[in-house]
C-alpha cells in the first residue's frame, strides 16, 4: 500500500494529537487554525477519531452541501457507535444548526436510509426544547411520530427521540402525561443504572425530576 502524503500542515497538527487529547484541546487547535476545509478534509481522511472531530471544527460549512454530509455519513458509519454518535453529534451542533438552508436539510432527515441522519434530525428538535427555543407548531405531530415509530427504531435513534420525548414532556404541560405514558409504555431505560446526579433516561424519572428542578427555582 502506498504511503499517504500529507501536507506539512496535517503532518504538524498529527503530532500534536493522540488518544488522549481532550475535546478542549481539540477546540484549541482549531481556534488558531479558525477555517481550512482542505486542511478538514486531509484530517477527515485519516480515519482517526480525534483528528474527525478537529476536522469538523475547521470544515467551511459553506462547503457542506448535501452529497458532502452524505459522504461524511457514510465515513462515520465504520467507527463504534458510540465515536459515530459523536461525530454527527459534533457536526450538527457546530455546522447544521448554524444556517437556515443547513436546518432545512436537517429538518429533511426524519425518514432518512441513514440511522445516524435520522438520530440528527431528533437530537435537533430535542435540543430546540432543551435550550428554550420551543417550536410549537410542530409538537403534535412529533408526538404522534414519536408513539409510531420508537418501540422499533435503532438504539441510537430511539435515545434521541426520547431526549424529544423527554424535553417536550417537561416544557409543555398540556402534553406531560401523554410523554410520560409513551415512557411507560416503551419502557426504555427504565433499568438504566445512573451515576449520582444525573437524570435517568426513563421518562416518567425524567421528566418528574425536571418539573421538579424548575418548579424549585
């Protein structure tokens, strides 16, 4: 096999990188790197993990048109799930959420072939609830997705649309006891072990703790 040439650029940033680089670290690097999508797609290339996330946070999202998040998809599909989940988690939330016409495209992802494409579009409505940006006129048709679908979703899909499922249930009273239902009725989670602190995953837990945390302030 051929030996990959890289540029001088990519060759210094690989030396600096390793497995225990922090994402601090890598948010670092990229702040005194600011945009380079050629340098982003030379680092993407070398399959690392660390050095796909760096390269996530130098693409120009610009660049990013829909056969790029395709490709970039399918390269993510050959790490362990949980590295996978990180990566379209990482450009979802620093590429997809930034522009209306790349919110469009995440919004057109509900139904995708691509497990990870569809976890990105419930991630996003999750994290509009979590973080007060509540849309409400798409809450009841969420709801009705959510009870269809769940119960046979992939294991990554079905935490993000239980995150939904969660957030909606804790801001929108009227709509509480229905998420609390789908909770019970699922059961996801429901046995999950916590560490001190956390907020279990199982939604009757889940949205009760969180009522409660933001009726006591």
């Amino acid at each position: 096999m051929a030996e990959i040439k890289r540029s001088s650029k990519a060759e210094e940033i690989l030396s600096q990188i390793n497995s225990n680089t922090k994402l601090g670290d890598l948010r670092k690097i990229a702040k005194d790197i600011k945009k380079d999508h050629e340098l982003a797609m030379e680092l993407w290339s070398s399959e690392e993990f660390p050095l796909r996330l760096l390269a996530i946070l130098i693409m120009d999202k610009k660049l990013l048109t829909e056969d790029v998040l395709n490709k970039l998809d399918k390269d993510m599909q050959t790490h362990p799930i949980s590295e996978r989940n990180n990566l379209m988690d990482w450009l979802m939330a620093n590429h997809l959420t930034k522009d209306k016409k790349k919110i469009a495209l995440l919004e057109s992802w509900e139904n995708s072939p691509s497990s990870l494409q569809r976890r990105a579009f419930w991630y996003y409505q999750g994290r509009l609830r979590w973080t007060g940006k509540t849309p409400t006129d798409n809450t009841a048709y969420l709801l009705s997705a959510l009870e269809a679908n769940i119960a046979q979703e992939e294991p990554e899909v079905q935490w993000a649309m239980n995150f939904t499922a969660g957030w909606i249930g804790v801001y929108d009273e009227k709509n509480r006891a229905r998420c609390i239902k789908l909770g019970e009725k699922t059961g996801l989670y429901k046995d999950e072990k916590v560490s001190k602190g956390c907020t279990p995953n199982y939604l009757p837990e889940f949205i009760t703790i969180e009522v409660n945390k933001r009726s006591n302030l």
